[in-house]
C-alpha cells in the first residue's frame, strides 16, 4: 500500500513471501533510512520504480522470485551502502 511510504524511520522491512501482488509503489523510495528491504518470493509485477534509487542507506534488497519485468533503473546506481 502507498501508506508504506509514511514508515520514514524504518531500519529493517521485511515482507518476503506474503502473497504480495500489484506493483512495487513509488513511495518505497521514501523510506530513506532503510537497510534491508525484503520483499522476495511475492507475486509483485511491472518494473522496478526509479524512486528506489532515493533508498541509499540500504545494503540488502531482496526483489528476487517475483515478476518483475523491465531493467534496474540506472537510479538503482546511485546506491552506496
């Protein structure tokens, strides 16, 4: 859900194999203090949103074992953690 966004002081999200489906919401890149973003082995579909470039605390992001289509945004570079 886009309230997602609001978590601004998570550290360690964790949402791996929930049955998970739609597609990654834009406001995930607003959970700048993340280090570890599961959401692994969903059924999450469409492409990777460059606003998860925004998310450069973070050092373990698992997006493996869904549906994802398209490339890794090249904003995915500006990671560094």
């Amino acid at each position: 859900p886009t309230e997602m966004g609001r978590l601004t002081a998570v550290f360690l999200l964790g949402l791996g194999s929930n049955d998970l489906d739609g597609t990654i919401p834009t406001e995930m890149g607003r959970l700048t203090a993340v280090t570890a973003l599961s959401l692994f082995s969903n059924a999450l579909t469409g492409t990777i949103p460059t606003e998860m470039g925004r998310l450069t605390a973070v050092f373990l992001l698992g997006l493996g074992s869904n549906d994802l289509d398209g490339t890794i945004p090249t904003e995915m570079g500006l990671l560094t953690a």
